[in-house]
C-alpha cells in the first residue's frame, strides 16, 4: 500500500521536529524512506510552499516522492488532487490532519490515518496529546518473573 503523506502536516505531530527547523522537510524524509525500507512500501510526501513548486528531486529517492505545493496553492489540493487520481484508491493510505483530506480519502475507498496516530507508528514514541506509556519495568522484574516461573521453560 502506497502512502500520500502531507508533510507539514506530521512534521508538527513528531515530538522531535520543529516546523521552525529548516531541516524538518529533509529530516521526516529520511524518517520515512526508512521506513518504507523497512516495510516495502512507497511514498509521496507533499509540502506546502516550495519554490518553484512541484516534484523536488534533491529530496526524492528510493521508495519516497517529495512534492512541493506550487505558489497559489496548497499541500491539500495537491494530496485532493491526488487521490481523485488513484488509479486503485482502495490501496493507498493517506497521512494528514485535514479533516477534509481523510473524508476525502474515505470517500473514495482509501484508508485514512490522522498524523499523530502515523507519528506514533512512524516513530514508537508517543506524541504530545498522546498519554505517557505505562511504567517501565523495574531492573529487578525480569529476574523476579523467572524466579517465579522458572528458567528455560
């Protein structure tokens, strides 16, 4: 399954990326190409605001597409104008924020995923409006679990 990414979109739902930092675009970039390596997958990461706009080839690579939003317009439009496009929607997944975007998607048969929950798959790490994870357990637990049931079992 090919994933349509907006970019901006999960940059602002990692918890270790800035959309102030001027190597957020390249940095969730090679987030992603690993992580399409990892699971065989493709992507399209689209952007808002790139000068000149349209596909950014010192970005591309590999399994991952990077797309820049053309002056006048916006990452939506551009991840709209995508799935209307999908030849076989039914096998894309599309990453964003915008309500209208994962309507959209759902609409035409594709799965929607909202970014912070992509941000979590993405990364392991829980988002800011996620909960903590659980405690941690202790260093002596392990040993006390194979005191109790018993070693090599």
């Amino acid at each position: 399954m090919p994933l349509l990414i907006d970019g901006h979109n999960l940059i602002g739902r990692m918890p270790d990326l800035c959309l102030d930092d001027p190597d957020d675009e390249a940095e969730l970039v090679r987030r992603v190409r690993r992580y399409c390596w990892r699971r065989r997958r493709r992507a399209t990461i689209v952007f808002d605001a790139g000068l000149p706009g349209g596909p950014a080839p010192h970005l591309s690579g590999g399994p991952v597409q990077v797309i820049f939003a053309p002056a006048g317009s916006d990452a939506d439009t551009i991840l709209l104008r995508h799935i209307r496009r999908a030849r076989d929607p039914r096998g894309l997944v599309v990453v964003s924020s915008d309500g209208a975007v994962r309507r959209a998607a759902r609409e035409r048969g594709a799965r929607a995923v909202p970014s912070k929950d992509f941000a979590v798959e993405l990364t392991g790490a829980p988002t800011a409006d996620q909960p903590p994870p659980e405690k941690p357990e202790q260093a002596g637990d392990v040993e006390e679990w194979l005191r109790l049931f018993g070693r090599g079992r």
